[in-house]
C-alpha cells in the first residue's frame, strides 16, 4: 500500500483539528501493472501484488471518503444519534461517535466523544480538481471545506473492549465493557458539550484531567468481556456476556442512572461469549454467540437456558451477530472467514440459509444496513471491508470482468487501506454511510454501490 497523500490527525488535548480528506489505498481499485503503467482490477485475497506492483485508490468509486486517527487505536466505537435529522444526504455532513482506546498501558487509555463535520463528497471535490479556473478564489473555497473534527476525552484505565451508546431519557449513555473486568456506565454530557461549544471545550479541558467516574458499574462478571448490547425496545435495558460465557441481563430503576442486574446469568455457552444483540422487533428476545462455535437465542421471560440454539452454526469461533432490523433474518461472522444468514424460522435446523466466503481471516464485525434490509456489512482481520446486497442474483450482473468471475453476485464492494479492520457501523441517519475503526484508525466513507 502506498502512504497516505496528506497528514493524518492525532490529536491528546480535543481541541478542534482537520481531518484528511483522501489518501489511502482501497480494494476494489485501479492497480498499476509496474512496466507498461496499465491498470487493472485489484481483488483482495485472489492473487497478491507482484514486485512494482502498488494499489491505488479509485476516487469515482466513492461519493464521501475521509479518514481520521485519534492516538491510540479504537478497538470498537457506536454512533451517537443527533438532532440533524433523519435520512439527511447534503452536503456537508456531520456526525458524532462514542469510542474507546487500546493503548499500550493501562493509563494511557481513553473515552472519547467525537464529532466529526465539515464532510463534503468526493464528487464535489473531483469537480475542483478537474476545474480548469484558476480564480485566486479557490484556495479559500478549498479551507472552506476542510473536514473538521471535535475530539473530547476522559482518562479511562484500562483497555476498552467495547463500546455501546443509548439516549435514555435526557441521558446519553456509554456501557463501556474493559480489560480490567468491569462493565460501566458512562454520562456523555460534558463530553458532548464539548465537542459543540469551544467555549465548553476550553472549561471541558480545564476540568478532565482525572479518571472518568462511571454513574454505575459492575463486577459480577468476575472476568473482562467483549459482548455488551442495549435494548431498542425497552429503554435502559442491557446485556452483558463475558469471557466465562455467562450473560447478565440489566434491568434499569426509576431515575435512568441506576439498575437491577439479575445474579443468575445465563449460561447454555459452554466458553467465551463474543458478541450479542437483543432482537429489534421482541422486547424480550437477544441472541448471542460464542468460542464454543454456537449461536444462541434467548428469551428473558425463561432463564438460564437458551431458548433455540445453532450448536455447529461455525466450524470455530463464532466472533459476532447481526439482527435484521425488518426481517427475520440474523447475520453472523467467525473466525473461519465465513459470512453465514439465518432464518430465524428455520433456525432450529441448523442450517443458513446463505454462507458466503470472501474474507480470507476471522471476521471481526456484521451489521445490516439500517435502512435496507437486504444490503450488510462485514469486516475482517484480512484489512477488508466487504457490502453484500442479498436482493442481487446472477442473472442481473452483466458481463464479468476477466478475473472477477468468481465472485459471488451479491458482493457489492470490497473497501481496503486500513490495518486490521476491528468494527463498523452504518450511521443511522445517513443513509449509505459506513464508519469503520482499525488499528490505523477511522474511515468514514459511501460508496457508489450503496
């Protein structure tokens, strides 16, 4: 991969700083043959570079491309919802994420709000590029539109596994699962005052040099985990599963800053839980998955066992969960490069009803576009960032590039340039956009394809 074109952000202090436009290297892209200067389509994972080989990013592929690096690398982030409106595709575009570090000792570790705007397309840049007027004018006209980015952080010991927003009431929460074996409940207020207001800023980094106090946490687990999950359906419930392969279940009391955790976990895993989420349509219903290479789907009403489970859904472990917002479909990724959909009406079979393999590493993190209930998402430890849509089938792909051939139809868009791909999020609001983290840091892009 060849360097980024411009500087990337790395910022300790949250004061307002730019964020880099373009400039990394994406899969799917043009790809220069080393002696006859001739591009041609680079597939990720079906034949490597070859020596003077070198990728480079396709920027018509794209309608929004930026990227951003907040110091020590984020293992997982969630977007935070904001008042800009629903369904909003202007430009320019803003954004609010919620995310935590994984430094290299436990007292460099940081929660951290950011927001993200100022974002314009990339149409609307290539225009400028290719503009032949020279007008003084359009070195200012290009400041104007520099992305820009609020950062506004608490001193957090310990790694952060992950990360998971609510609105809750007048709240806005973070349930942060860490290293060091507690899940805790974080206020965001300051932190998102921070980030709109320089005056609030300047007051925010005055006050924030100590460690973030919780609102409320627990230690029940006894272990560190990753699994954490807010419900839609009843505000303030939550779930937690650790790496023990017990899952508690929180019940929020009146006041929205204190809850009921239930000691009797469920516990039909046998080893770690990795992820899990509760269903968007049943109150009372999540699902879960595990190391021991299962997934499980549980109902609240009738503990501590499982009420339907896939015990083979993974030839290893099964990393992460996906619930589909309007269908009855669940998505799941594991450590075997494998994409799997079920039919929650045929769960008990034991069989997906579709399994895609296009990642060649552990799949890190699935999620269903929000707004089409067709069209996910994947990540993997492979650098690659995947878009399926499920509505497509052969016989509406045209004529197939040489060496293309083999792709499944359903596979939209293979997005590269980052390092080990830990977590991505379709933002809500805007619909299309993707946000990913990696050790290299945040990517926030739209392809042409979605």
């Amino acid at each position: 991969m060849s360097a980024p074109e411009e500087d990337t952000f790395s910022n300790e202090e949250g004061e307002m700083e730019e964020m880099e436009a373009s400039g990394s290297d994406e899969g799917m892209e043009g790809e220069k043959d080393g002696g006859e200067g001739q591009s041609k389509v680079y597939v990720p994972g079906i034949e490597p570079l070859k020596a003077g080989e070198e990728l480079e990013m396709d920027r018509s592929a794209y309608r929004l491309y930026h990227e951003c690096q907040t110091g020590a690398p984020c293992l997982s982030f969630d977007v935070l919802r904001d008042e800009d409106g629903e369904g909003r595709g202007q430009f320019p575009m803003s954004m609010l994420l919620c995310a935590g570090t994984q430094a290299e000792s436990a007292n460099s570790n940081r929660l951290l709000v950011m927001r993200m705007h100022n974002l314009y397309g990339t149409e609307k840049e290539k225009e400028e590029e290719e503009s032949s007027d020279g007008e003084s004018g359009d070195e200012d006209d290009d400041e104007d539109k520099k992305p820009q980015l609020e950062l506004a952080m608490v001193p957090h010991y310990g790694g952060i596994n992950r990360v998971r927003v609510i609105q809750h009431g007048e709240l806005s929460l973070a349930a942060v699962w860490s290293e060091k074996g507690q899940v805790e409940i974080f206020d965001l207020k300051q932190q998102l005052e921070a980030v709109h207001s320089s005056t609030a800023m300047a007051t925010f980094l005055k006050q924030q040099q100590q460690e973030a106090t919780p609102i409320f946490s627990f230690s029940g687990h006894m272990t560190e985990g990753f699994a954490i999950d807010w419900s839609s359906k009843v505000p303030g419930r939550l779930a937690s599963g650790d790496c023990k392969k017990n899952i508690h279940v929180w019940e929020p009391r009146e006041g929205g800053a204190s809850w009921q955790i239930d000691q009797r976990p469920f516990s039909s895993h046998s080893k770690s839980v990795e992820d899990l989420q509760w269903s968007p349509t049943e109150a009372t219903v999540f699902a879960s998955c595990s190391v021991d290479q299962s997934i499980r789907i549980w109902d609240i009403r009738a503990p501590p066992n499982s009420m339907l489970s896939a015990d083979q859904a993974h030839s290893s472990d099964v990393n992460v969960v996906s619930w589909n917002r309007s269908e009855p479909f669940l998505l799941s990724g594991g450590d075997d490069g494998l994409l799997k959909v079920w039919d929650l009406r045929q769960f008990q079979s034991g069989r997906p009803v579709a399994t895609f393999k296009q990642h060649s590493a552990p799949v890190t993190s699935v999620q269903w576009n929000p707004q089409d209930s067709s069209v996910f998402a994947a990540s993997g430890a492979d650098d690659v960032v995947s878009q399926w849509d499920l509505s497509v089938e052969s016989c509406d792909v045209g004529a197939n590039t040489d060496g293309l051939k083999e792709l499944p139809p359903q596979l939209l868009f293979l997005h590269q340039g980052q390092t080990e791909v830990k977590e991505i999020h379709w933002h809500p609001q805007i619909p299309g956009v993707l946000i990913s983290t990696a050790l290299s840091g945040f990517n926030v892009f739209r392809t042409i394809s979605v």
